[in-house]
C-alpha cells in the first residue's frame, strides 16, 4: 500500500531531484511550477479566453484562469490559476489541481490523506494545519502546510444538495500551492480564504 500511496503522489507531483523539500517552487501540477511563466504553457489567447470575469477582480493585483474542457489530464479535471495582473509574462503564483468526486466525497477525503501523507514524508520538520467548517453551502475540509516561500494545501468540498442544484457544482478535492506574496496579499484583502 505504501509503494501504491507514493506511486499516486508521484503522479500528482513531479520533482526535480534533492531540492524538492527545499523550494515549493519545485512543486508542479500539470508540468508547471510557481514562477514559471503561463505563456510558456498557453497563449495569450487562451488565458484570457479561459479567465472568468469576476467582479471582486476587477481592480485585484491577482487574476484568475481555470481550464477544464482544455487540458488532456490522467490526474486532474482541471486547473485554476492565479498571476499578477498588469504583468505581460503572466507569473504563476497560485496553482490548483482539482478532481471532481461526484457522489463519492469518501474517496475525496482518502485520496486527501493519502497525498498529505506523502507529503509528510517530504516536509517532516513542518506541521500540518487542519482544519474543518461547514455552512449552508457545504463542509469543507483543509490540510495546509506553511512553508517559507508559500504554501501547500489539500483540501475536499463537499457541496450541499442545494448548491449542486443551484450552481451545478461537483465535489472535489483541490490539491493548491501558493507563494507567499499571494498569501499576504490575500491576508490583506480581510477575505475568507478559499482555497
């Protein structure tokens, strides 16, 4: 089972070499890394076709592109993807991998220890931050480890029947890495954190 566990993060992360637990950099999703340039993955066309307009980010310092329909995955079902707006290289400071689990949260969450478990292994000297809440929206449930460049984060949303309904959204288990420039940023704006 270990060998299986290791295996599947694998496959969610590739790393290069002994530097891995050194930089979060060295994480990856879908091939690409905080700091690498989105233009070397997608043209200038398809991130701003694929970028949601959203009101709250009209003026925001960070800009959003998510792909689902677009990428040819094994692993995820799609990606989101934050950079700094105003910036023509299009940065990556935030990277998330999400897998849809529809009617089946169960294997969300062991899919969720799995990965934490094995990043355990990694980042030993570094402890987890759990946590859990639930509203009129759902339950969520969030590993996240801070690191000194940024932050990883494993978590599982469990929609209410209503907002499945209504919006049409999917369980899903979101697999996040985040730079530290983008979490004081989001630190400042006083918003509820979603990952």
């Amino acid at each position: 089972m270990k060998k299986l566990s290791t295996y599947l993060f694998l496959v969610f992360f590739s790393f290069s070499a002994s530097s891995f637990a050194e930089s979060i950099r060295d994480l990856e999703i879908e091939g690409m890394s905080l700091g690498d340039s989105l233009l070397d993955y997608f043209s200038e066309k398809e991130i701003l076709k694929n970028q949601p307009y959203l009101e709250m980010e009209k003026e925001d310092l960070f800009k959003t592109v998510s792909f689902y329909e677009n990428i040819s995955s094994d692993i995820y079902d799609g990606v989101s993807i934050m950079y700094k707006d105003k910036n023509n290289k299009f940065i990556i400071h935030k990277l998330k991998g999400i897998i849809l689990y529809s009617n089946n949260i169960k294997d969300c969450y062991s899919k969720k220890n799995e990965i934490t478990e094995d990043l355990s292994v990694l980042f030993k000297d570094i402890e987890w931050e759990n946590s859990e809440y639930k509203d009129e929206d759902g339950f969520f449930s969030f590993s996240r480890k801070s690191l000194e460049e940024g932050n990883v984060s494993i978590s599982c949303y469990d929609w209410s029947s209503q907002i499945t309904d209504e919006k049409k959204w999917t369980d899903n288990l979101r697999v996040t890495i985040e730079t530290k420039e983008y979490t004081k940023w989001l630190s400042a704006k006083e918003t509820i954190y979603s990952d």
